[in-house]
C-alpha cells in the first residue's frame, strides 16, 4: 500500500484520478480535464525536488499532456477536414 507522505502528494494523487475518471467519461469535459492538467503540472514543477525520481515523474506528466493535447489537435484536424 502506498503512503501519502505529504499534502503534495495527495494533492497529486487526487488530480491523477480527477483527469483519469474524466477521460474516461463521455463525452470528456476538456475545460476541466485542462484545468486539471495545468494544476498538476504546477504541482509537479513547484514541487520539484532535486531527486531523480522527481525529475522522472515530472516528465511523465508533461508527457501525458502533450500526448493530450497532440490528440486533441489530431481529433480537430479531423472534424474540420
């Protein structure tokens, strides 16, 4: 089992499954899962501590939400064609 060991963390935790439950649903609310996104990525960079292993989970965020965002704009790209 996975201890929280921070404010930060449950922070976190809870925007993950924020974003998770909604892009998940239909159709997706992309104001609010952008919302989301902005605050975890605020959480993660503010956050940050010098340790690798938050440096890694900084880039699997940003990551996630280029992948988003490059699907958003396939997905737009799409409708307009």
């Amino acid at each position: 089992m996975y201890i929280l060991e921070s404010n930060h963390d449950l922070a976190m935790q809870s925007l993950r499954l924020a974003i998770d439950i909604h892009l998940q649903s239909s159709p997706i609310n992309g104001k609010y899962v952008s919302r989301c996104y902005h605050s975890l990525v605020q959480l993660v960079l503010h956050g940050q501590a010098a340790e690798e292993a938050e440096q890694n989970e900084s880039w699997k965020v940003l990551n996630k939400v280029l992948d988003l965002m490059d699907s958003v704009a396939k997905v737009r790209h799409n409708y307009v064609q």
